[in-house]
C-alpha cells in the first residue's frame, strides 16, 4: 500500500493548517505536541477514500477526514489518563508529560475542535453528518466504559467482548468511511454498506491485534511479545481459552495470573492456549469478521477499481499472513 | 424573581425527558445523578427568555436550552476533578462518587448530548448555532485553563482576573441569551447587544461573588463566610489588596497566607481589605460593568417589558444590595 503514504502525507499536510492559539500555552502546547505524534492517520483516509469512491475529490472532505483524526486523538488522550499509560508512540503521553488536569482539558478541547471542523460541512448535510458523528462517539465512549468495567469482572463472555471492541474501535472506521460516503451523497443503502465493511474489518482487525500479541513474530512486532499476558488482560484469547477449559486447566490459568516470572508466564500460557487450539478458534472468528465485510464490500455500487482499493487496504491492516 | 420559579421547573421537566441509556450502567447512572442534583438551571433560562423577547415561544427553543445547561453540567463534572472539589450542590461530586476515570468520560458522554441537542436546530440556523456554541465552548475550557494556572502565578493582574471570569462563566451567560435570540432569528446587532449585556452580568455577578466571600451577612450565606481567603485564593479583593498595598502591609498579607488559626486570618484580612478600601474598589469595578450591561440593554430592539424582565434577571443574579 504505498498510495497510503501519500494519504497519510497529504492528511499530516492538512492537519499542519489547523491553527491552534498560542494562549493559553498549557492548553494549546499539549495539542500540538499531540496531533504530530504521528501514526498512519487510518480514520480521516478512510473519509477520503469514502468519498472518492462515490465522485468525491481528495478536496471536498477534508474537514470531515480531519473531524475524525482529531476525535480520534481526543478519546487517545482520555483513553490514557483513564489507562495510566505512561507513552503512545514511543512518546509520553499528555498526561504523564503535562498532567492529568492538562490532558483532561485539552482533551475537551480537541473534541469541541472536532465539531468545529464538522460545521464547515454544507448546510444541506450538516445534519447528516453531525447525526452520524454524535453516535460514533458516544459509542466510541460507551466501548471505554465496558473496557474499563472489564478489567474487575470475571465474567466477561465473548460476545460481550466483541461488542466492546465494536463500539471502543470499529464503529469510528465504519463512520470514517460512510462519513465520506455522506459527503458525497451517496445514497443511504450505500452508506450502510460502506460503514458495515469497515465495522466488520474493525472487528476483524482488533481480532488480528490480540493474536498478535502473542503470536508474532518478535523480530517484526513493534513491542513485547506476550504484553496482555504479562498484564493479565481478557483478551479474546484470554476469554476463548476460558471458555475452552477443563477445570485442571483453569487452575493452571488461574495460577499463570499470579506467576512472576514473565518469560516463563508467557511460554506456558501459549502452552496452554496452543493445546487449547485457542489461535485457530480466534483466527476462524476474525476470518468470520473479514467475509462479512466482504459480503457487504459485495453490494457497494462502485466500480471493481476502488472495490480492489478497498479490499487491499483492508489486507494492509488485517495483515493476513501473520 | 417568582416568575423564575416556573422557568426553572419547566427545564427540569424538560430535562427530565432526556432519556439516557441504560448501559454501560457505570457511564449514564453519573449522568442521571448529576443532573438531577438540580440548580437554578440560569443558562437555559436565558435561552428561552432570550427566544421569547424576540418573538420565539416557550417551545421554540428547548432543544438549544437545554444543550446550554448540559454543557454547564460537562464543564462542572470535568472542572470538579481538576480542582478536587469533594462536593457540588451539597452532594458529592462525580469523581468522588464513583472515580475521576468515570468523571472524565460520563463528561465526554456529556459534551457529546449537548451536541445532540442542537443538532436538532432547523437546518438554516444550525451553522450559526454550532459556530455560537463552538466558540463559547473553546473560551470556557480557556477561561479554566487561566484559573488553573493563576494557583501557580504570583503576578495576576486584575485584567488578567477579569479576562478569566470572563471565559470562564461570563461568556455562556452571554451566550445562552444570544442562542435564544438567535433561535428566533433576530438581527445579527440584537444578538451581539443581548450577548453583551449577558457577559457583562456575568462578570458583574462573578465580582459580587468575590465580595460575598469575605462580606456577605453569615445568616444569608449559604457557605462559610471568608472560604477564599482560607484557601489562599486570588480573587478580586485579593488581587486589588496587592495592587494598593505599601511594603510594610504586604508582609502583613504574606503573614496572613500562612496564618493556621482560620478565624483569625479571616478577621486579619478583612481589617487590612477595610484599611485598603478593597470593598468599594470591587463594588466599583462591579458597577461599572452592570452600567456597561445596561448600555447594551437600551440598544436591544425589544420592549419595554421585555427590558424589564432582563433588569429584575440582571438585579435577581447580582443582588445589588449586599
């Protein structure tokens, strides 16, 4: 995918225009450091390809590509007070940088920002696109709030765990899409097609990031193999081993949670969920996901030409081989 | 102000209506208790008396109400972390309740309904509505961002203080009556008139709430007389003290700031203020910006009884004769 470099460039260019004011500097410096923290900028792409795909040009929606990156970056900096995560990009967060107080704020600015960017829209869509956009991010907010109920529940079944990863990340890819598609007018079958294709490769692809976790290959993997077993989180391998095992093996489960030697913690816990066969269970459901997509991409009238680029940026993020 | 009365009712069953989902539980049931801890619900007041002067009913103009009050109702969940505020409305706050994770995201889920809320604006004023909204949102979490930042200075300037006041809270009052005249499409002078006899209320009230601080009549006061001073904070009388005292009182004052025996302190540092003329300084300064209100009052193309109403609002909000 080297046409996403050029995206990605092209969308970097774009959000350098965004004027953010020098006072108050505590307010402002946070924002700025943030939004050129970098990283591929999916989100706003997916809005314009969204709307090239139905007649669009790379100009005619631009700040609802924006709106979407900038929102992105709001629930990032939240999401990281809320987390306590000390670094995002290899870079320290608002709030470990600043202070919680800072990052709440300038979160709150960014999401206002986000809105303003939004009312540049055509009167005539305006609706349209702030209707699409409220029920993204409440979702987006809805899927924090069961991730962090998560962490204290024992119970999690699977299906509530896929309905987390749905709101928490692949309904703003869905909206990101359909955002263009509005922009461009296109009609409302097709903009359900658009938005289902990119929640169902959202899923798939959050799917994609827990087996990685574990299972990639450590020489190409940008962090710790094994980092959500060490942190004891329910992953879905987590939670389709659970609902795999016998009751030896749950206590074996039970005891890796408190096991202190991590080396040793995450090689008996692929052990274990490799006996489990727990991988190809999770493949198999992201497998699912992506032939949903799929059958949605199927119905989108548009030519096979941008159908091709939608199907090679869905690979490129999914990155099937691994 | 008995008409207020029905006003603040009529909102409180409006608000009543919103309906917040069930799940997650740990988001909404924030929401569901904070705004029902109640208040005199000023801001969506505005809005509708706004709306009505300029030919709007009590109907026409809700959905833009209620969305001002939400917002005040954001911006003090969020503001109540920053400053660790335990109690609000003499119950606890959100962060207190339950925990600052679920402060800061109940108060996204917040900001997001307050956009809900005026996307329902008719198509033809909905620019101009999130424009208004925008700018005011941006000047509030500006206005917070100063106040944050004065606990650290030691060289606030009066108009500086004043400056953040006026971010801070004098804007949304401005702008919840401009929202109101704008709803009921009045001209762009009448808006900004009615916008700036809001502000300046607005600060004319935000002094007088300095000034009862340390000289309200203790029976009436609804807090402990002389709290700021207590907490070291720089308000008005603090900041107009510095700005008139000689050397020799500004080691008096600095004495006073770390004085332990609070009744003390209090009773210290209102001698000094008396000795300073600190009171009639602030009073002063608090009259001429009624003055300045009521100047942009007489410019507002409305009748004679609508310009009562916003006097008898205007007195009610400042009650001129403490």
């Amino acid at each position: 995918m080297n046409a996403l470099k050029s995206y990605t460039e092209f969308i970097d260019f774009e959000l350098g225009k965004m004027n953010f004011p020098n006072s108050p500097v505590e307010l402002y410096d946070p924002l700025r450091y943030f939004m050129t923290l970098g990283g591929k900028r999916i989100r706003p792409i997916l809005t314009l390809l969204g709307n090239e795909m139905f007649g669009g040009s790379k100009q005619t929606a631009i700040p609802q590509a924006l709106s979407m990156e900038v929102f992105h970056n709001f629930s990032l900096i939240h999401d990281d007070i809320m987390d306590a995560a000390p670094v995002r990009r290899k870079q320290p967060t608002v709030h470990e940088k600043w202070n919680p107080n800072i990052a709440i704020l300038s979160g709150d600015v960014l999401l206002i920002k986000a809105y303003q960017l939004l009312s540049e829209s055509s009167p005539e869509i305006l609706p349209e696109v702030l209707n699409l956009f409220n029920t993204t991010a409440v979702e987006v907010c809805e899927g924090q709030q069961m991730d962090m109920n998560f962490e204290s529940r024992h119970d999690v079944t699977i299906s509530e765990y896929i309905e987390m990863i749905r709101l928490k990340t692949s309904v703003l890819l869905g909206a990101s899409l359909k955002m263009g598609a509005l922009v461009a007018r296109a009609s409302e079958e097709n903009q359900q097609y658009i938005y289902d294709f990119g929640q169902n490769i959202g899923i798939a692809f959050q799917i994609q990031d827990d087996i990685l976790d574990l299972y990639a290959d450590p020489d190409k993997f940008g962090k710790q193999v094994g980092g959500d077993v060490i942190a004891n989180k329910k992953t879905l391998l987590y939670l389709t081993a659970v609902s795999k095992v016998t009751l030896e093996q749950k206590e074996i489960l039970k005891q890796l949670h408190n096991e202190q030697d991590i080396g040793l913690k995450v090689k008996r816990t692929r052990e274990l969920f490799d006996h489990l066969q727990v991988r190809q269970a999770c493949k198999q459901m992201m497998h699912n996901y992506y032939d949903t997509a799929m059958d949605s991409l199927e119905k989108i009238a548009i030519n096979d030409k941008h159908k091709a680029t939608l199907i090679a940026l869905a690979e490129f993020l999914i990155q099937r081989d691994n």
